[in-house]
C-alpha cells in the first residue's frame, strides 16, 4: 500500500463519492484513496514509508513468531456491537492470541466492489483504526483491490498478523489430556445471534450485541494466573460454535470431553432466538469468547482470573477431559440425560465473520 | 486452517465436484477441504499442525521482518504462463524481494464462490504450491471463506508474506538521488497484455506469456554483484506500469527522472497489442520484472548481473535521476522529443492482478 502523495488532484469525495474500478488500478486513484482515507485513519510510522511492505522490528531473543489469516466477508457488513473492520482485527489478534503470542502487527488487503460508498469504507476503516488501537497492534501494510459491481459484496477484508510467542509457552490443540478442566470465558453464541437477528429482521425485546472483541488482554491474565504449561490449548470458538471447536481439539488431542449442558453459559435472549430459528447456541459463533482447557490443579485459579477480567465477568467450567478411543465430546443434558455433540455438518450460518 | 481430519466422511468430489457454502462454514465440509485439497498440495509442517496460525522460528540475530500482503482479483482466472495460484505467491514473493528480504513464509486467504469447480481450485492450490517451492517458501497458514453464487467471481486470494531482511540492505523507495542509473531487468507490459489478449480474444501470430515469475533469485545476485548501500531502489512494476512505479519513486525520494524510450525493452508482440488497443506499454502491468535504482560506479555490475540471471537476460539501463523540484518523471523519445511520463490518471486495465 503505499502512501505516496500523488500530488494536484482534487481530493476524494468522502461524503458522496463511491468506489471506482480506478481506486483498484494502481494510480493516481488509487493513490488518493490510500493516503486520504487508509493512511489517514490507520496512521503510524510504518504505513508513511509508502512502501510496498512495512520493515519491523524483530521479536526479543528466544520468542519465536506467530503467523495467522483470516478472510472477512460477513454480511450484513454493519451489526449491532462492530462491523467488519472492527471484527477483522478481532478476528485476527485472537487467532494469534489463542496460540498464546502477543499480537504486533496486521496487514490489511481489501477487495472492494465497484459502487461502494466512500463514507461508509471510511466508517470501517476507522472502526479497523480504533479496534487495532485498543488491542495494542498496528496495522502496518496493506492492499486494495477493486472488483466490478455484481463480483464482490460491497467489502471482504482479509487480515494477516504476526505475534511474538514467548519461550514456554504452547498452547496448540493436541495437548488435552484426561482429567483437564473446560472453562469458557462468558455467553456464548451472541456474534452469530446478533448477525442472524439483523439478517432475518427479528425484533427481541432487547437487541443482540455480538461480543466481538480482542482477547490477547484475557490471554495475558490466564498467563499471569498460573504457569503456562497449565494452560494446555487456548481456542476462540468462531465458524462452527463451540460444539465444533470442542471437536477439533479432541481429534487434535486424541481424547474425549463430557460437558455439563447447565454450566454452559448462555443469555435467555440468544437462547430464544436460537429456538425461534431452530439453532443450537453450541454451534453458533462467537468472536469474543476463549476456551481455555487447563489442568485441573489450576482450573479454579484461571478461573479466578477469567471472572476478575472484563471480557470473562461470566466464565463458566464447563466439562472435561475424557479417555476416550473414539474422541467424542458428550453432553450430560439438564434432564440428567447424554447426547453427542457432534462436528458441524453443513452449513449453519454462512457469512457470519 | 485447520488442518483436522473429522473422521468418518466421504472424501471429496475433486473431479465434478463443486465449492459448497458449507465449505466456509467451519465444521466438518470446511475440514475436509482444508485436508483433502488445500493441506494435500501445500504439504508442511506448520500446516499439518492444524492449529488457528503458524509457529515460525525468528529470523537470525540482526535481521528485522518484512511483511507484505497482496490480495489477487484477476480476470481471467487461468491465463497464458500462470494462474492466479502462481500469481498470488509471486507477488507477494516479489513485493518482499524488493524490499530486500528474503521471503520465508506466506498466509493464503481464499475468498470462493459458491459453485466453483473443485478441479480448477485443485489445479489452482497446486500451481501455488509449485510456485511456492520454486521461490523457496511455505505457505505456512491459511483460511477458507465461502460467498453465494453471484457475491464473488470464482476465487480470489490475499496473500500475506514474512521475509527476513539482512543488516545493512534497506532498498526503500526514498533513498534515489541525483546521478543514479535506472535498471530493468527485462521487457515490459508481458503480463499485462497476456491478459488482455485473452480477456479481448486477441489473437496473435505468436501467444504473449504472463512473465508471472518469483524475482528473489534475481534479487539476491544484486546483493551478491555490489554493496548493499549502491542499491538504492528496488521495485516490481506491476499495477500501474513502470510509469507509475518511477512516478511513485520520484515522489517518495523528492527527485526527477530521465528515461531513454529507445532503451526500454518491450516486444514486438506486446508493442502490437498495445497500439491495437490504445495502451501505453509503459502502464502496462508487469509480474516477473524488476526495477533496480542504483549508484553509477556499479551500474555496469549490477546490469551484468541482471543479464547473468535466467530472468534478467534482457535487462536494460533505461535513465537516470535528476534533481527535479517538481518530481516530473520524462522521456527522451526515439525522434529527439521530450515528453512527460504522468502517473497512470484513471482504470486502464482492471482485474489485472
């Protein structure tokens, strides 16, 4: 992206003008739309250089770093609780976060649709500024494409980041073992809710929020709350839910998991909506929610800790770790019955993040 | 990208079968086709971990990262001498390069329309994952977002690289001064013209070829045939052309330039193509070329370099720097006129990477 001035043009229209195949051609155009709009919300010294890419310091000795992408094409692109610049810096920072790094760094592409309102590019971006200000990471590289009206849907934002892992620390999906403990970090199913809600024009007697928001401050109190080989797998539960995730990790892990259905936390309202749908909140998304397995002498500590951070006021320990050959996750209901909470099959919620 | 294999389902249709919603719906679909397609050609480590990112080593003591991301839209998807498989690793690979990195790992973000043909993405995974190991890199993670039918244009993808940038190399756009040589490692508007020719149904005595290629071998034998500080500049000129990437040097560096039409390379092909078109070969997109602004006493070197290499046998010095308080970019033409090289105004080519 760079950020090169080109120089006596008129400047964008930012209140009435619209994306143009120009802004996509590697011009003058394109320069303008970079410096007036990209550059000027997302501002830090790395975008100024005008390069082709940001040149950024190494991480400290012996941190190893952190690579992770995530495309965004959610639909609607505004939602109650953020839109899809905020949620593209979300989505990103927890994926690293969850892999136990410290977010640094995010590079943007943005492919645009011909016909796009510059205003409302604009209100994303900022949103995209003030989402990677309060995660503490920049957004220090970026691109933008123009597509023609009818071959995209307004904007997809793809968002890369890096983090530095520090040395000790490895929570990746295959370290469950029987005995550890399941903690969620609050309500789950509000992101995919909220989108659904807005999507099929539903009116509840109080609107849906998704819970989209940065987890890395969340992880980082986990890591100050017990030794970080306690901490076996760190998950954000997106696409697919809970119950999905869940999946992953004991296929990843080779175990099984019980969940106590009563524990698993969810608000009467995301539970309503999800009846009135025919939805299961275990599949539905979240994109401000972490999973955390740990091991059981440590489960109350982290918490503790969960509950005394602002995004885990409602943690909840929800199941267990299991020996289990066949790597089911099982569910003892509130009638004091079992089922199998089984892999998402199909398509639930598509164009949710 | 997960990389989790879900047990117990039928193995994808990779012969007639066709991209899902439910490939982007993060359950069981979406893990099969990260298995099955994605995870089969680009066969690594980091992806076999299946965890939400990728854990990297840190580059050696000294060097400081590079990252730079690219997202593909062209159109269309196949064309003479690559796809947009080869395309999206290539020019991330070259907008690392020209910053003087080495490149080391990419993140793919594939955004897919509902409805594609699962044999053509098949065909498309594998060309990046040929021009992958070509280049020396890994794609080390990725993400799968599916859209409806008609909200896409069969595949687009962002891709994001990390380079390591040895001490002393720091070829940014701002460091060209009076008195330097302008390089072209060979000649121009292939890329762009291949592309035309097709989406235009031209037809030609012979074929023009994408020159769709990983420039870091090339940029490496610079570093190897002069001093660090005597390469001032390095820049691939794709979007935009040659004018508008020396356009965008002038600014950053604060200087003018002096171009030789007669020296600069294009080919009888493309110079035909153009004039039936009404294009201009010096704001025609190029994908495998380099431009390189270096100080005179290693001119001779660097270009020798350049001829040595596979491709840069037809690298050519085009200019010089000037020192030009309004930054004007200028061309000597073949009759002994002057004109103007302006920044490419408005779309020429869209959809052209």
């Amino acid at each position: 992206m760079s950020t090169v001035k080109p120089g006596y043009a008129r400047p964008l229209d930012l209140r009435k003008g619209r994306v143009d195949l120009a802004f996509g051609a590697g011009g003058r155009a394109m320069a303008q739309l970079v410096t007036e709009l990209f550059a000027r919300a997302l501002a830090n010294d790395y975008l100024e250089r005008g390069d082709d890419g940001a040149v950024l310091p190494a991480p400290g000795p012996g941190e190893r770093l952190v690579m992770s992408t995530d495309g965004h094409v959610v639909s609607p692109l505004f939602f109650p609780g953020g839109n899809i610049g905020s949620l593209s810096v979300h989505g990103t920072v927890n994926d690293l976060a969850v892999m136990g790094a410290r977010p640094l760094y995010l590079a943007a592409g943005f492919i645009l649709e011909e016909g796009y309102p510059l205003a409302d590019l604009a209100r994303i971006v900022e949103s995209m500024a003030a989402a990677a200000r309060a995660a503490g990471v920049q957004v220090v590289t970026g691109d933008t494409k123009v597509v023609e009206q009818g071959k995209g849907d307004g904007v997809f934002i793809t968002t890369t980041g890096i983090g530095a892992l520090p040395a000790g620390r490895d929570p990746g999906g295959a370290r469950a073992r029987p005995g550890d403990v399941v903690l969620v970090s609050g309500r789950l199913g509000e992101h995919g809710m909220a989108i659904m809600a807005q999507r099929e024009s539903l009116a509840f007697d109080s609107e849906i929020v998704s819970d989209s928001a940065a987890l890395n401050g969340l992880v980082e109190a986990l890591y100050a709350a017990a030794p970080a080989d306690a901490i076996r797998v760190l998950r954000d539960p997106t696409r697919g839910g809970l119950a999905t995730t869940l999946n992953e990790i004991a296929a990843q892990s080779g175990v099984g998991m019980e969940l106590d259905e009563v524990a698993i936390p969810v608000s009467p309202q995301v539970r309503a909506a999800c009846e009135l749908l025919g939805l299961d909140p275990l599949y539905v998304a979240n994109e401000g929610k972490l999973v955390a397995l740990c091991a059981p002498e440590h489960a109350d500590a982290l918490l503790a800790a969960m509950r005394a951070h602002p995004l885990g006021s409602e943690a909840a320990r929800i199941g267990i770790i299991t020996a289990d050959p066949q790597h089911f996750v099982q569910l003892r209901t509130g009638v004091g019955g079992r089922r199998m909470v089984d892999w998402l099959a199909g398509e639930q919620l598509p164009r949710i993040c």
